[in-house]
C-alpha cells in the first residue's frame, strides 16, 4: 500500500511550529504508511525536528518564506502571501502532490483558499466544516461548524447527507441518525431557516432524519449527525469546548483535594483516565472541510501534538475510504 501523503502547515496557530512538527513527528512514529511533508520556515523546522528521533524518510521539510496570520483579510492574504505555508499547503493538495493537508493557521484562509484553490465537489452547494463532538455514546458530527453562517435550507439538506456518508463510512455508523438543531423538538418550532429545513429533510431521501434536537440533547448522543447552520454550530461548539475544560478541572481539583481524595483518585486513576479522555475533542482530531476536490483538515488555533497527529491520521483514513468518492455518489444518487 502507498504512503499517505499529507502537507502540514507548520506555521499556522497559536503554537506554531514547535508543537505541530512535535504531533508529525509522533504520527509517523505511529504509523510507518504515512509521509509528512512539513511546510514551513526550514531553519525553524530544522531547529524542532532536532529534538526528536523519528524516520526521516517520513518526514520532508519544504520551505516556505510567509507566514499568514490570523488576523490578515483572507482573500488578500490568500492572493498576496503565495509562498506562505498556508498558500503552499493548497497547491499541493491541488496538484496531487498531497493526499490532504492538516492546518492550524487562518480558519478564514482556509475556508477561501478550499473554495478557491482546492476548488469544490461537483454539485457541493457550500462546503462545511465538521468536527467530530463527544457524546455519551461515543461521537456524533456537528455540521457546520463555521464556515457557512449564512445558510439556505438547501445547504442545511446538503450538510445531512455529506455528514451521513461521512458517519457511514469514516465513523463505521448504519443508518446514521440525522437530527435538526432547533430550539424544540415539535415540527412547527424555530425560524424559517429551520422550520424550511425541517420540511426538506422530512422529504429527502436516502438519510435517516429523526427530526429536531435541542441543544442539551447531543451530548446524549440522540442523533448521530448534528445538522446546522455554522452561526449555530460555532456557538455548540464553543459551548461544548468551555463546559467540558472546566469540568476537566473542577474533577481534577477535587480527586487532588485532600489524602482521601487523593487516596480514592488512585483506585479509579486508570478508569477515570480512560472516561475523561473521551471527552477531550482533541482527541478526535481537527475539522474537515468537507465537499472540497482534496482533503483539508482545520484544527484548532491553539492545537497541541496531540491534535495535530490525530488529524495526520484523519487524512489517512479518508483516502482509505475514498470518502470524496462517496460523498459525490451519495449527493449524485439522491439529487
């Protein structure tokens, strides 16, 4: 089987480059049928990778001299810093030189430079961004996320079916449950946004819709696909991301408060370890822009090793499944 080829932009994001070189370096210690090729400034690459032991016939340094950040105008950015990290990430993905590519930097930047260098699907209305999210019964996708705030009932229908066959075949889901974010479950609540959409789906093919969700029901894991518009999404997102953080650290304040509680925390220490860990959103990697010619997974701004390996990893198991393939068939089968 041939090496997964995936471009990481090392200089984007908050801890550029020294722990997204540390997260290439861990996945191809992982993983020997993955070749990294690390886009970036080459002295400060260098300089990280001299920390390290790994294989170097899985990892490639190409320079780049310009660094996009977060706050530049994406579109000027895009067009202006073409030998930018970000920018030469894009073409490779592109060219075919690179099977996907794993960023950290601009979500803006990404988002422009998907649509207007990758290019997208034939067919694919708005590409969204899709993370998977934690749920009490494992995981579910949110869908947008952040690239579409403004969408139409048509894209909300387009983002079911991309986030079933997305479930079906990367997450190994039958019959993904696709549910409507609203703020009741009856069919006449919400906007004309979500009461249009709710319509649609109601109609549409191909797609287990089981109607509205509200918000405090995904974390119990009622839908497998979370269907909304990127406004939404984000807020979720978010919302998850802080909630879960300060409980990580009240747990962690107590079972460390105290002999006793220290003493218990050390019976359940592997257990516990083992629960919490499925609720860290890193731990899923970063979000695919989904409906694009080429794989392009966005992490977060402030992505650890452990993020950035696990989306190095994503890229791997997309092109394992074909999944652009899939997601054209299913919205070419459905139209």
């Amino acid at each position: 089987m041939s090496k997964t080829i995936v471009a990481l932009d090392c200089m984007g994001g908050d801890n550029a480059p020294f722990e997204i070189v540390k997260g290439a370096v861990e996945a191809t210690n992982e993983n020997k049928d993955i070749l990294v090729k690390l886009v970036g400034v080459e002295e400060q690459i260098k300089e990280e990778l001299s920390k390290y032991k790994y294989n170097s016939d899985q990892l490639e340094i190409v320079n780049a001299t310009e660094i996009i950040e977060t706050g530049e105008p994406p579109v000027a950015a895009i067009r202006e810093k073409t030998d930018s990290s970000l920018v030469k990430c894009l073409y490779m993905v592109k060219k075919g030189e690179a099977d996907g590519m794993v960023s950290a930097g601009s979500t803006g930047a990404n988002l422009v430079g998907g649509h207007v260098i990758i290019g997208r699907l034939k067919g694919v209305q708005r590409p969204p961004l899709a993370p998977l999210i934690p749920t009490k019964n494992g995981a579910a996708l949110l869908i947008d996320c952040g690239a579409n705030v403004d969408s139409r009932p048509s894209h909300l229908v387009q983002f079911a079916k991309i986030g079933a066959t997305y479930m079906e075949n990367i997450v190994g889901v039958k019959n993904p449950r696709v549910g409507l974010v609203n703020i009741g479950a009856e069919e006449e609540k919400g906007n004309a946004l979500t009461k249009e959409a709710y319509q649609l789906l109601k109609e549409t093919k191909g797609i287990n819709f089981i109607g509205n969700v509200e918000a405090r029901e995904i974390p119990e894991g009622v839908a497998d696909v979370v269907v909304c518009d990127a406004f939404v999404g984000n807020v979720i997102l978010k919302l998850y991301e802080g909630v879960g953080g300060v409980l990580l650290s009240k747990i962690k304040g107590t079972i460390t408060n105290g002999i006793k509680n220290k003493l218990g925390a050390l019976l359940i220490k592997k257990d516990l370890k083992k629960t919490l860990k499925t609720f860290q959103i890193e731990e899923y990697g970063g979000a695919p822009l989904l409906g694009l010619k080429g794989l392009l997974v966005k992490t977060h701004g402030n992505s650890k090793a452990v993020e950035i390996k696990n989306s190095i990893f994503q890229c791997a198991t997309f092109k394992e499944m074909d999944l652009n393939n899939k997601i054209k068939e299913k919205l070419t089968m459905e139209d």
